[in-house]
C-alpha cells in the first residue's frame, strides 16, 4: 500500500490509550496497526482499538446531538444543534 503512517493514540482513553499507526491514502484511514515503538503499550492494541475504522465509518454512528422525545426506551430521538 502507499501511503502514509502515522503515529497516534487510541481515542477510548480508558487507560491513557494504545500507541496506534494509521496507514492514510488520499486523506482517509485505511489501516489500524498496533506501534511497536510506543513506549506505554509496546505494540498491543485491544480489539477496541484495532476496531476504530469500523467504529468510524459505521452507518449508524452518531454525527450530531440528539434528544429524546419520548420516554426512556422507546428509542425515538430527534436532532438538534450543538447550540
């Protein structure tokens, strides 16, 4: 693949997060790979952390706040500003 590696963190911060590499090709992620040289998690990554491009890419990932119209349960949301 060509492209371009780039060091990160994973973003759960459950326990101040897994070194990550991102492959990226033309501005988007293609590839998630635990780093070898992160000097916390020396190249382990959870199966959370190696899931972050599904999580990211996912159809029915929240992109704006929502509200709850009804009562708690009956899952019917309704989309507002972040004002």
């Amino acid at each position: 693949m060509d492209g371009n590696w780039l060091r990160t963190h994973c973003a759960r911060f459950d326990h101040g997060g897994c070194g990550l590499r991102v492959l990226v090709e033309d501005g988007n992620p293609v590839k998630v790979a635990p780093d070898p040289d992160d000097s916390f998690s020396y190249g382990y990554s959870c199966p959370k952390g190696m899931a972050t491009l599904e999580r990211i890419s996912h159809p029915k990932r929240l992109t704006h706040p929502m509200r709850r119209q009804v009562a708690r349960g009956e899952g019917k949301w309704q989309s507002i500003s972040c004002d």
